[in-house]
C-alpha cells in the first residue's frame, strides 16, 4: 500500500520514478519560510473558529516552529519521495507533534497552500526587486553628477546625431529603471488578493475566516473566486515578463558599454574588477560582465516564454503542468537580481574619458543641426536650410574638414545670409547649451532632471 500522507486511495506505492519526475521538493525550498507562516496562520485560524481545539493549534504551531529551526540549521532532510515541500513539511511537524498533526490540513489544500506561498514569496522577491533598482538607479545619479562637463556624441542608427551631455545619456537608463521600478511596484499590488481558503476549487464546508488569514498574511482581502485561486499564475507570468523588460535594459545598457569601452571608442575604462583577460592574447582587456549581461537577456526572455507555454490552453482548475511554473520564475529572479546588483558597482568604478567623447562629437558633424536652426533663425526656410547644410558637410567631407574650420568665404559660397556669429553657433558646448527644452540636454534641464530623479527615488523609497 501507498505511505503517502493521501495514499487511501492506492494500492501501490509510488513508482520510484515518478516520485523522481513528479518532485518539486527541490526545486522549491525558498518556499519554506512562507509556508510554514501560511500554516501557523491557518492554524491559528482554525482554532479562532473552534475547528480545532486551542491546544491542538499550539502544539501544531510549535511542531512547526521546530520544522523552520530544522530547516535554518540546516538538518531537515528534503527527499524527493516527499513530493513537495508543503508535504514535507506537514510530514515532520507530525512527527513531531503526534497525530494531532493531521489536522493542520483541516479546510485547506495543496492547490491554494501552493498559490499562496508563491505569492508570498514573490511579494518578498519584488521588494528586493525594488531595493535592486533603486540602488542601481542611485549609480545612474551619481555617475551624472560626477560628468556634468562631460559632451558626447549622441547616436541614431548609431551615427553621429547631435551632441549631448553624458550625464543626459545616462540617465536615460535611469528612466528605463523607474518604468521597471513602477512595473514591479504595481505586480506587488495585483497580489494584494490571499488565496488561502479556496481548497481544491471549490472552497470548504467547514467555517473559515479567509479574512482573518488575509489580513494576519499581509494581504488586504481574500480572493473572489475559489477556481480562479488554485488555477492562478499570472503573478508568475507577469513577473516573467517585467524582468524580461527589465533584463532588455539591462542588455541595452550592456551593448553601449560594451561598444563604449572598445579601443576605437575608449569612451570609457570598466574597473579591472569587472573585466577579463584573454588566455592566448596578453593586450586584451574584455567587458565580460557586460557580455554576460546580454546573454543572460535571452535566458530571462526564455523564462517568459516557457511559463506562458505551460499555461497554454490548461482547463480549470489546478493541473499539475502547472508545478513547471517555478524553475522558469526561479530563474528569472535569480538572473535578474544578480544583474541588477552587479551593474551598480561597475557603473561606480566605471571612468569616463570625457576628452575621448568630445573630439568623437567634435568629429562627426554633431553641430550640423544647429547651423540648420541658426539659418532658420536668419528668415531660411527649415527644409531649405537643411538643404544648405547638407551641402556644407558634403563639401566638408570631401575636402576633410569641420564645419568650424570653413572661412567666411567658404560659408558664403552655400549661402549670404551666413555671418561671422556662425562660429559661436555652431561650437558644442553652445549645441548642448541651447537644447533647453523640457527634458533636453541642456545642463540646467539635466541638472533639473537629476534633481526630479534624486526626489522620485526618496518619496517611492
């Protein structure tokens, strides 16, 4: 006959390898500390609504109690013939406590007993989430802060667009984070909903306070829906897909300082600390962690990927398909969390080369729209001064020089209306200067947003 603690049913015991394929014991140990809390409090719950006696509920509470000491020190033994941590659990607080333990399974199931650890865990995971974002948000600021002076050339199609500050480009990232940081922040309060109490699907006969269990978890109110409870993975799915969105920031991030701490660039020097050698080439100094970061990108997308793949099409309400939701979630907290902690630092020992960056906005034509705006400003019709100018770089490129370098004569052969304040317009720190539209690159409107930033990140903690 079957041992399992719902093994009446069997005549058999468990094939062994089904034990082995079916286990998630493993696989879910992070759960511990949230179950045996959603179990203390059930059975607190229990007793509050005399189902079982008080003396019962507090020898069930510290036989469970006794199993989280177990489990910190490290001597509880997770075998997979346990199935999952929820029966293992249950399984040593009985030992322990006697067959009163049996009744800590009064009125509940693994099927919402397995939602609400989840959920738990996850709301512990997002607040670490946060915490990680936040820190990486303050090296943003602080690497700001520290290149205020600091022009670059800003990209499109990664051609040399117009100049910008390096303090705007990275706060750029900054942004990114913030629309991550809210992503998280609003998945924590879709889960302000307590599963516990559903059962298998149907809810119970017996007379619970799902309330009162609500409320002593951490969670505003209970569930509405007993089957969409035990069937619930959207938590799962969506934190999936906030850190993939995350993680494609993250890549993004990766690319540029990737690109920027090449020798053809040297934008900027990544610490020795966060870099490699090559074991063949002795020169070679490589992002590695930057590297890294990209690739773990198509790792957290993978993630996403499988989870929405395992819900596909299941019927309500719980299936057991639905136990491959962790390893993918798993994951993805993991890779996101090391991510987020690791770019911090090497965004704070990361040097910027801020001569470099000049002479690359100096070199690639970045003050052409700026000509452009300055003809406007002398009665030229945009579209016709972009033609002026695009003819003026044409020239430039053809006879190797920059646009500061044509003499007066040279300005005036593409048009009269040019006059000797062209010079004073078309510098770079005038460029940048000039660019004072909300949001823009202008140092005051870059100091008025590291300002806001700095703010945002105190009030949201």
């Amino acid at each position: 006959m079957s041992t399992k603690l719902w093994g009446g049913r069997f005549d058999m015991p468990t094939n062994k390898l089904v034990e082995e394929f079916n286990a998630t014991i493993l696989i879910e140990t992070r759960l511990c500390p949230f179950d045996i809390q959603g179990s203390i409090v059930h059975a607190t719950m229990l007793a509050k609504q005399g189902i079982i006696t008080q003396a019962d509920a507090d020898a069930i509470i510290a036989g469970l109690k006794q199993v989280a000491d177990e489990i910190r020190e490290g001597k509880f033994d997770f075998r997979t013939e346990d199935e999952d941590i929820h029966m293992a659990i249950e399984k040593r607080m009985t030992e322990i406590v006697g067959p009163v333990g049996g009744k800590l399974h009064t009125a509940r199931s693994r099927n919402d007993q397995t939602t609400l650890d989840s959920k738990m865990h996850m709301r512990a995971t997002i607040e670490e989430v946060k915490e990680a974002i936040r820190g990486l948000q303050a090296a943003f600021i602080a690497k700001a802060e520290g290149n205020t002076d600091a022009i670059m050339p800003g990209y499109t199609h990664l051609q040399t667009g117009q100049p910008i500050l390096f303090s705007h480009w990275i706060m750029a990232y900054f942004w990114m984070m913030q629309r991550d940081f809210t992503r998280f922040d609003d998945l924590y309060r879709r889960m302000e909903e307590c599963p516990l109490g559903a059962a298998a699907l149907a809810g119970t006969t017996f007379p619970i306070d799902r309330h009162f269990t609500a409320k002593e978890l951490g969670f505003d109110r209970p569930t509405e829906n007993s089957i969409d409870s035990v069937s619930d993975r959207d938590h799962m799915i969506e934190f999936n897909a906030a850190a993939a969105m995350c993680f494609m920031h993250l890549t993004r991030l990766s690319e540029e300082l990737v690109l920027f701490s090449s020798q053809d660039f040297k934008f900027i020097d990544l610490s020795d600390d966060f870099c490699t050698g090559s074991s063949i080439m002795p020169q070679k100094k490589n992002p590695d962690v930057a590297e890294k970061m990209r690739g773990k990108g198509g790792r957290v997308y993978g993630n996403l990927m499988a989870i929405l793949t395992i819900m596909k099409g299941i019927p309500l309400a719980y299936n057991t398909d639905m136990s491959e939701d962790k390893e993918a979630v798993y994951d993805s907290m993991d890779t996101l969390l090391s991510g987020l902690k690791i770019m911090a630092p090497m965004l704070e020992k990361m040097k910027v080369n801020a001569d470099r960056t000049r002479n690359a906005a100096h070199r690639g034509f970045s003050t052409a729209t700026d000509m452009a705006d300055y003809l406007v400003r002398k009665g030229i019709p945009f579209r016709e001064a972009h033609h002026v100018v695009g003819s003026v770089v044409n020239y430039c490129v053809k006879h190797g020089k920059m646009l500061d370098a044509l003499t007066m004569d040279e300005f005036h052969s593409f048009h009269a209306n040019i006059e000797q304040d062209i010079y004073q317009a078309i510098t770079l720190e005038a460029s940048v200067a000039a660019r004072t539209s909300y949001g823009g690159t202008a140092p005051e409107t870059v100091r008025a947003q590291i300002e806001k930033a700095k703010s945002l990140i105190r009030v949201q903690g």
